[in-house]
C-alpha cells in the first residue's frame, strides 16, 4: 500500500468581492485649535474654508538667516478656532454614521501634535460633546425602535455574528438578570458626571432610509496600542486575592485591588480576509448613555494603568469601535430571521492616534525615550504606507504596502484596500513653538489627501417584501380593536383571543348524572356542543371572511406602497442627479475661487520678485560699468607688463644663446680629447702587437717564490667556505707540476700575443670538456676571456680539481683564479675617479688616477665566493719596485 505525505491545508481563497472601479480620495479635514494666549505667537492663518497658510515664526526666521518662505496648504475643509462639535460632527462623522447605519464600514482617526486638540476632538467635554459621543447618538437615535432584544444577536469570536433563538437569548437575559456584578440599565440610573450633558437634546440628529424591516444592535470594544502591543481596555480579569499583582516596573502594587495589568491580544484575520483583535470584549449596548458608559470605563481603566506604570496618555493609540450587527425579520415580520448568512456586520472605528512630536523636544530618557521611539516608529509606518500607497496608484507600480510593520497599519489595512471610507482630521496648534512639527503634519496630510481607496459597494439584501414590521403591526392593531367590539375585558384584564372566544359560546349546562336512567342530561349536554361547533364554524368562516378582506387590503396597500416607492426612487434618483450636478457646479466655483486666489498671490509675487529684479538689475549695471573701467586698466597694465616681459624674454634668449654655444664648443672639444686617447691606445697596441711578433725569443719570467710579499689581510674576516677543503694559494710555478691537467682553451678566444703566456706541460688540450679527459687528469684549467672596464681584453685562469663521484663521473670544483690583464701607462694616466669632486665640484686628481696606485692591488679568486666559482677579493696590496 502506498501511503502518501500528508501536506499543508490548502489557504482558503478569499471570497470574490464586487468589483468597483470608483474611488474616493480620503477625506482630509484640519481643525485649528485657539491658543493658550492671547500674547502668543501665530504661524498659522486660514485664509479660507479650504486652504490655511503657515509662516515661520520671527525666531526661527533668524536662526535660519530668513530662508523660509509662508507655505500654503488644501483639505477637503479647515474649521477654524470659532467652529463648534456640531459642525464638525455634521461635516466630517455624520456621512459614515449613515454609511455604518446602510452596512457600510468607516475609518475615521485624530492626528496631529501633543496638544492640537486631538483628544478634545474626539471625546470632548460636558456641554460639547465631541465626535465619538455624537456618533453613538446618532445611531441610537436612528435605530432605537427597530433594536432587538438583548442576546438575539451574539459574537462568535472569528470577527462574525451568530442569531439566537427567542429561547436561547431568554436564557441569556435571565443569566445576565442573576448576576449581580453585571449592573442593569433602568432608564432611571444614575449618570456618571463626568460624561453627563455631553449632547443636548435639541442637538440630537437621526439617520435617514432606515430600514424599518431589520432588527439591529450594537456592540462597542475598546482597545489601545502601546508600544506596538494591543491591550483590551474593557477586559475584566479575574481578581485573586492570594497572588500578589505587580506593575510594570516589577514591583508590587499598593494594593492588590487598585489595578491588573492586561494581557496584550494579537492580529487575525477572518474568512473574509479582515484583520480583527482576537479575544477582543465586545459589550452589547442598548442606549447612547450605556454605550458612553461603557467607554468612560474604559478610559477610567486606561488612566489607572497609565498611573501605575508611570506613563503618558498621548504615548499611546486609542482605538474605539462601534460594531452594528443587522437581520432581517421573517415573512411574518415579528422575529428575526435565523440565518446567518443574512446578518450584515458594519464597524465604524474612531481612532486617536498618538502625539507626534521629534524625541529630542520631549527631552524624555531611558523608558520614556524608547516610548517615544517606538510611537514614533508606528507613526512613521502610517506615513510609509500612505506613501507607498500615494506611489502605486499615480505611478503604476505595484510595491508591497509594510501593514505588517505596525499594529496599527496592520489592524486597519482593509479599510485602504476598499473595505470602506477613510477620513481624518488633521488637529493644529497655532502656536510658533510647534511649527516644526505641525509643518511635518502638514506635508503628511498634503500627501494623504492624494491617496484614493475604493468605494465600498452596497450588500444585498433579503428578497422579503418590505414593509413587513408595519403589516404585522397593523393586524395586531386590527385584531385587537376587533376583539374590542365584541366584547369588553373581563375581570379588568384585556381581552384576548381566547377570552372573547370564551364569552361568545352558550354557558354548558350542568353535566351531573342522577342515575343510569337520566335521559335529560346527555342530550341538553350535545344539544348545547351543537350549538356551540355551530358558532365555531360561523366564526370560522368569517374569521377567513375577514382574513381574506384583510389580505385584499394588505395586497391593495402594498401595490399602493410599491408603486410610490417606485415614484420616490425615480424622484430620488432625479435629486441624486440634480444634487450631483450642484456638487460638481459648487466643487468647479470652490475650484475656480481657489485657482483665482492662487493666481493673485502669484501675481503678488511676481510684483515683488519683478522689483527685487529691477533693484538687482540696476545694483548689477553699476557693478558692471565698474568692472568694465576696472578691466580696462588691467588691459593697460597688461600690455605694459606685456612689453617689458617681452624685452626680458629677449635679453634671456640672448644669453641662453651664448650659454649654449659654450656648452657645446666644450663638449665637442672634449669628445675630441677622447677620440685622440682612443687613436693614442690604438696606436700602443699596434706597436705592441708589432714588437711582440719581431721578438724572436721570450724572456724567462723571474721566480715570485723569492720576491713574495706578505699578504696584507683586510679588516673584515673572510667568510668560512662551506664546501669541502681547498688547497692553499701556491705561486705560478707550481701550477706545472708532475700533475695530468685538462688545459681547456675555448674556440673563441683571441690571441694575444703577449709575452705572458700560460704554459702546462703534459696537459691534454681540448676546446670543450669531455669525460674522457677529465677521467686522466687531476687538474682542470679554464681560460676565459673578458673586456675590462678600461677597454683592455682580460683573461683569466680559472683552476679546479677533479674527483670521482659515486656514479663513477668526474666532477669539478674551482679553487682559484688567477688573471692576466694588459694596460697602457700613457693613457690610463688619463683617467678620473667620477666619485671624487673639488670644492667647485671639479673633478680632481687623487691616487686612484695612475696605473701605479690602481695595480697595486691584486684580485684573486678563493672557493666559496659568491662572485663566481672561487672567487673573493682580499684587496692584496701588489709589490712594488724599489
């Protein structure tokens, strides 16, 4: 049997999503904050509902020797310092509460520097509600008669929710009833001061096109990332009262009831490819004050921790999100329908992002400087996302987004990919300490408003007929007045069916027996259940009678409510069109406005540039005719300077001219002088070689035995001979012993003929060594020929002994060298020494000049030279005659 490798599960495709074409750019707003003081300074003018402009302050302009110039910037809308919560809760957060509401997802974040207002914003304060508390009114204000009773709908922990039954959510609310930790929401409790009158009722708004045949509720979580870490801030963890809890520092807490650390939660995606918080709290909320109560919880939790582990609010992410979870009711309309692939899950994240400021000006150290690197960090792959983003959509490239570097771009990554609406509003301070920083905010937003994400696409819906809520609605209204009619309550109850029912048959008449023979009670008894199927059956039939006449109206009233739904769609569409025509008139006059406004502050630059012109135009004019004045006495100057250099250069070539034929009128005598010492040697050897060929005997050479001088050693020892022993210098005369002698004369040599002549009787004469002759002899004599420095033919006699090797071969080893060298004394007095100079640095005459002096020193050959085979210089000192 083959058994085969188990491999990996297999990834599950993703599920195939709509495709859209439209894109949206992401909607950038700026709110400018008012300043501490009035005595501040301000870098920051709006100069409209769209456009503000930054200058650089009066300080900085001097350290940077006045090099910045005012800068202008764009967003969908500026608020200024006089703009309230309402109005930028209705601009910028109400579109994507009714996106949310029509199951639409939405991203909505605070960024800007510590301090611009960013938390204020968002939370805001009693009296001025900011974006977060509105939002959450808004919702319930839209789908608060439409709500679902508590537990119907329920989390699965993949990021999906699950509908139960009426049972199951009963079960649910009674547990929840129990428990006493979990406190219920009478519409008479107390609320929290710090959170009360955050909206006024008369600042309420509600959605538009809810759809009143759904069943909703919602769920809030609330988290923060801190140090690129996710903490769940409505966790409740357990409370053990025998270990010991510790802070952050690894120190024990004061009191081991005050606060627990949470535990950090990680990333996961769901089966439809979207990044959720695993293990996340998700409260159900039921009213715009428990969901804000839910939150301040939070937030109370968030400032403990920050106390306890010694850290700052703005160091950290703030992330709160609103799930609305949506069904449809059934055909009956009075429950919701149980199936899962029906429920539309929509989120709407309200993030407050962490103060971004350099490190170096928050002067932190240490913990708090690894803080600060690390929000920085997170900040800084927000921007590289965007950038990366901003670069694949105008450029056409398909680089890899890093969503993955951070927490925070890794948890909202699918809202950039098209999973719905991006918005942020850009928080400032006007103040001139925070210029650097908001000008880095800046740039960031210019850039984040280019970047564009996909619309989001509308979900199908269920194929029920609408209007179901209110058909069921209206029977119940219909049966009960009907009920009504017929008969009042009973026992101050209200009427039910079965009551009614009840009131309307004969009474029974009595069902005793008196005995076997009782003829009377059984046939009153069936004559009264007689009458009484009698009734049932009329009631029945007008009860169908009247189902049936309901059901025409209700068919009636339904073509009625189809029809006009058809006219108000096509009227809605006609409006959608006439307010897409609007818009697009509003947004080419906004553009047409801004494109003048543009235009005329470069028309004011260009005034100020042309003057700045005409002022350097003029400074170089007279510069120039300065110039031109100063070049003309320079070319004066230069042609004078010209002339005399040109009667020097004259001068100097004159007498190079003379110097020159100096030189070479001696040159030419002096290679004269050395021809005529060539001829005058030329001429000695020729008398030479004459008188040596008339002479008819040669002198006998005079014994050196009795004339030997002793030698003179030099002062450094000679080196040691490595080989095997030499025999000691002899004269001459004892080279012609009774000795065999290999004389070996090379075809090459010249003769001479000089009264010196090498004589070896009974020796074997060859022209090149053979092993032959080596092998009868003892001696081996060498004469070899070689130009001297002077020009005068050398030769010398190289001497050797010969032995026998132990391969039966001779071989020979040099023991000296004896040398026989001609020379002139008329011309070799002649000759300098080059090294030896006068005081002038004239050659001079010195004892090396003469033949004398330079033969005074004998050159021999010793075994173990490096010079050649025995050769060394001993520098002997020659005999001289008396």
């Amino acid at each position: 049997m083959i058994r085969q490798a188990k491999g990996k599960t297999p990834r599950r495709p993703p599920p195939k999503k709509p495709s859209n074409t439209q894109k949206d750019p992401v909607g950038v707003y700026c709110r400018v904050r008012p300043l501490g003081a009035d005595d501040e300074e301000c870098c920051i003018e709006v100069i409209s509902n769209t456009t503000i402009q930054l200058h650089a302050p009066d300080g900085l302009k001097a350290n940077r020797n006045g090099e910045f110039k005012e800068t202008q910037y764009s967003f969908k809308k500026v608020f200024g310092i006089k703009t309230t919560q309402r109005e930028l809760f209705e601009d910028v957060a109400k579109p994507l509460v009714e996106d949310l509401i029509h199951c639409k997802n939405g991203l909505l974040f605070t960024y800007g520097v510590t301090g611009s207002g960013k938390t204020h914003t968002m939370t805001g304060s009693p009296g001025q509600g900011g974006l977060l508390p509105r939002s959450l009114d808004m919702i319930f204000n839209s789908i608060g008669p439409y709500q679902a009773k508590r537990y119907v709908f329920k989390p699965d922990d993949k990021n999906g929710m699950e509908v139960q039954n009426q049972v199951d959510a009963l079960l649910d609310r009674q547990k929840r009833d129990s428990q006493t930790t979990v406190p219920k929401t009478p519409t008479t409790r107390r609320i929290d001061p710090e959170f009360a009158d955050m909206i006024s009722p008369e600042e309420a708004c509600k959605a538009d096109g809810v759809d009143e045949d759904s069943s909703y509720s919602v769920f809030v979580s609330y988290i923060e990332i801190y140090n690129n870490y996710i903490y769940d801030l409505l966790e409740e963890t357990p409370f053990d009262p025998i270990k010991p809890k510790w802070n952050g520092a690894g120190t024990p807490l004061r009191n081991n009831t005050e606060f627990i650390p949470p535990q950090s939660k990680i990333l996961r995606e769901d089966q439809n490819h979207n990044m959720y918080v695993a293990g996340c709290t998700e409260v159900e909320v039921k009213s715009t004050e428990e969901a804000f109560e839910v939150f301040w919880r939070g937030q109370k939790k968030r400032r403990i921790a920050n106390t306890q582990l010694n850290r700052e609010s703005s160091r950290s992410h703030s992330v709160f999100i609103i799930k609305l979870a949506q069904a449809p009711l059934d055909a009956d309309g009075d429950n919701v329908l149980q199936d899962k692939n029906q429920v539309n899950v929509s989120q709407l994240c309200l993030v407050d992002l962490a103060g971004s400021e350099r490190t170096s000006r928050t002067r932190a150290e240490g913990s708090r400087l690894r803080e600060a690197g690390n929000i920085n960090q997170s900040l800084m792959t927000l921007r590289t996302c965007i950038e990366v983003l901003r670069e694949n959509q105008m450029c056409g490239t398909n680089k890899m987004v890093p969503y993955r570097d951070s927490k925070v771009t890794h948890l909202f990554k699918n809202y950039f990919d098209g999973e719905g609406k991006v918005r942020m509003v850009v928080c400032v301070n006007p103040k001139a300490d925070d210029y650097e920083e908001t000008l880095l905010v800046m740039r960031f937003a210019e850039m984040t408003q280019e970047v564009e994400v996909a619309r989001p696409v509308d979900r199908p819906i269920c194929g029920f007929a609408a209007g179901r809520r209110q058909r069921n609605q209206a029977f119940k209204e219909e049966l009960t007045r009907r009920l009504e009619e017929r008969g009042g309550p009973v026992d101050g109850e209200s009427p039910t069916v079965l009551n009614q029912l009840l009131q309307s048959f004969p009474p029974l008449p009595p069902c005793e027996i008196s005995g076997p023979n009782d003829d009377v009670t059984l046939p009153r008894l069936i004559e009264a259940l007689e009458k009484r199927h009698k009734i049932r059956q009329m009631m029945i039939d007008e009860y169908n009678k009247t189902g049936n006449m309901l059901k025409s109206v209700l068919q009636e009233q339904d073509s009625n409510i189809l029809s006009k739904e058809n006219f108000i769609q096509e009227q809605r569409g006609k409006l959608g069109e006439k307010d897409k025509m609007i818009q697009n008139q509003k947004n080419e006059i906004d553009r047409l406005e801004k494109k003048s406004k543009m235009l005329e502050y470069k028309i004011d630059i260009l005034q100020k540039t042309t003057n700045i012109y005409e002022e350097d135009k003029r400074s170089l004019q007279q510069e120039l005719e300065s110039r031109e004045q100063r070049l003309q006495r320079e070319v004066s100057e230069k042609r004078r300077m010209e002339a005399r250099m040109q009667g020097i250069v004259t001068d100097a070539k004159l007498k190079w001219e003379k110097e020159c034929e100096r030189r070479v009128n001696a040159k030419q005598l002096e290679m004269q002088n050395k021809l005529w010492v060539k001829d005058e040697k030329l001429k000695q050897l020729k008398a030479i070689v004459t008188e040596g060929k008339a002479e008819n005997r040669q002198p006998q050479r005079p014994s050196r035995e009795k004339d030997k001088v002793p030698a003179k050693r030099s002062a450094s020892p000679s080196p040691v001979p490595t080989g095997p022993p030499v025999r000691p210098l002899h004269r001459r005369s004892h080279s012609a012993g009774g000795e065999r002698w290999v004389d070996h004369k090379p075809t090459t040599n010249v003769d001479l003929d000089t009264v010196l002549q090498p004589n070896i009787p009974n020796a074997i004469k060859v022209n090149a060594p053979n092993e032959k002759a080596l092998s009868k002899c003892d001696k081996y004599l060498l004469t070899h020929q070689e130009v001297a420095s002077d020009g005068e033919i050398q030769t010398k006699l190289i001497k050797g002994e010969v032995f026998k090797t132990r391969g039966g071969g001779q071989s020979v080893q040099f023991t000296d060298i004896e040398t026989l060298k001609q020379e002139n004394p008329v011309v070799a007095s002649r000759k300098r020494r080059s090294s030896e100079n006068g005081p002038d640095g004239e050659p001079v005459e010195s004892d090396w000049t003469d033949v004398e002096t330079r033969c005074s020193v004998a050159v021999e050959m010793r075994a173990g030279s490096n010079l050649g085979p025995g050769y060394q210089h001993h520098g002997y000192p020659k005999r001289r005659k008396p």
